[in-house]
C-alpha cells in the first residue's frame, strides 16, 4: 500500500500438475498475468515448497526452478518479486546467492510489544475489543510464541470461553499460553542454526 502498486500473491504449491510441461506453463502464465499488470508487486509465499523438492518429482521442480530463475534475471517489466520462506535449507543455493533478489531479510520470532499488538489484532478480527484485555501482559507471558501460534491462542481461548458459555478474558488467553509449548521451544536447535545464518547472510527486518 505504500508503494500504491497492486499485489499479486502467487502460492508456488499451487504451480503443479500431474502432467509433463503443466507446472511450467502454469508458472509461465503467472508471470504473464503479473506483467501484463505491471508495475506489480508478486509475493510468492513460502517459496520453498516449489523449489525445494529436488529429484523427488521426477525433476518438475528443477525445470519451474529454471524458468523462474531465467525470468528473475532476464525481465524487463517493473514485477517487483517478493518471496518468503519458512526453511531456507530447503532452498536452492543458487537462488540465494547475491544478485537474484537485492536483498535478504530475516523476520526473527516477535518481540513482547509486537506478541501483544498481534493478540490485539487477532481479537479485533473475532469481534473483541482488544482494550478490554491487558495485552502487554499477555504478550510478555507468550515469550517465543510466533504469530501463528498468538493466533491459535486467541481461537482456542474463544472455543473454551463458548463452550462454558462466558466471554473470553485475560484468564482464558493466559490458560491457552501457558498450555502451549511454541516451536521456538521445541525446535529450539533449528531456530539456533536459522539465526547464525541470518547474522551472516541476511538484514534484520526490524533493523
């Protein structure tokens, strides 16, 4: 919305086809969609589920993988390329080297103050007014949780609040984090190893 461009969010999994040539043509067809309407911003979200299969698919995702790659280098339209990932070791090193994208940015876990701002907007959505509940607290009690994860507490903590039919509170949120183990605790190692990476290779985003 800044940029006051139209985006276009292309999930690459969608791309594939049981039939030889299919997932290329779809992908060849959303680039055409996107420079048809260029200038553009495309997000391809969570990236590597398209380019990160290797071998297993009978080599389509290294075909899609060299067309996107062709087209990254060679395009002449204003498609400003966005892409996310969740598990960048299932990424091509060659799609990661310097000069395919102008730059990389590494989102880490949510800090106190965003974890209650992302309570706040998950209660709006669910028609609660986010003032009502002490989110700083909450948010500092969610240590590690991610946005996903913040999200889930407050749909859990509404189906308990519903199903002993009173309003969610403070209580109910509380009780759903402290149930909760956050990946950031169960997979404590990964998220370690994905963090020396970023120091080395990537932008804070919150820098």
């Amino acid at each position: 919305s800044e940029w006051g461009l139209p985006l276009l969010r292309l999930d690459p999994s969608n791309l594939y086809q049981k039939y030889f040539g299919e997932s290329e043509r779809n992908l060849k067809r959303a680039i055409q969609t996107a420079e048809s309407m260029a200038p553009v911003v495309l997000w391809l979200d969570e990236i590597e589920k398209a380019l990160g299969q290797g071998d297993q698919d009978g080599g389509t995702s290294q075909r899609v993988f060299g067309t996107f790659l062709a087209w990254l280098q060679e395009k002449k339209e204003s498609v400003f390329v966005i892409a996310t990932a969740n598990d960048i070791s299932k990424l091509p090193p060659e799609l990661l080297r310097k000069g395919r994208f102008d730059e990389i940015f590494f989102v880490d876990l949510p800090d106190a103050a965003t974890r209650a701002d992302i309570l706040g907007v998950h209660l709006q959505k669910r028609g609660r007014e986010p003032r009502a509940f002490d989110l700083l607290t909450l948010g500092a009690r969610a240590e590690g949780f991610s946005g996903a994860e913040l999200e889930q507490v407050v749909v859990s903590a509404l189906f308990s609040a519903f199903s002993e039919n009173v309003d969610i509170d403070d209580e109910y949120l509380a009780r759903e984090i402290d149930g909760t183990r956050p990946l950031s605790v169960t997979m404590a190692e990964k998220i370690a190893e994905l963090r020396t990476w970023a120091r080395e290779r990537a932008v804070r985003a919150d820098d």
